[in-house]
C-alpha cells in the first residue's frame, strides 16, 4: 500500500514537512509519480515494531519496585 506525503505524516504523527526533509535525505524511500511523492507503506513495519518493543521494555523497568536492601546506605 502506497501513501501520500500527508498520510505518512499522519501515520508516524510527524508535520508533513519532516516527511518532505526525510525523502530528500534519503531516510525515507519514495518515488515520484509526476505529481507527489508516493511512499510505500510497509517500509516503517520494523521501526513501528521496534519502538513498541522498546516502549514496553521501558514500561517494565520503570514498573520495577525498588529493592530494600540492607546494604545500601542512605547518604543524605
């Protein structure tokens, strides 16, 4: 599936003209239809998952409860 340069903005919530920038240094893979950049959909499937996975990592290690440990000290 293929979309437009507003559509992947909508997609990964960033300003449209951040997409614009990201095609032009090559971050994001485009083509040209004559008219507008066509973007094809599924290149951000492994980044969309990867911020997830971290997301859910970092959710975890702050659900972490602190340890009472005898040996830590309370240097105040």
């Amino acid at each position: 599936m293929y979309l437009t340069v507003e559509e992947t903005a909508e997609y990964l919530s960033l300003a449209p003209e951040v997409i614009k920038y990201l095609i032009q240094e090559k971050k994001i893979r485009a083509l040209f239809d004559g008219e507008q950049y066509i973007i094809y959909k599924d290149q951000f499937d492994t980044h969309l998952e990867q911020v997830e996975l971290i997301k859910k990592q970092i959710e975890e290690y702050l659900s972490e409860p602190i340890s009472e440990d005898i040996d830590i000290k309370d240097e105040d």
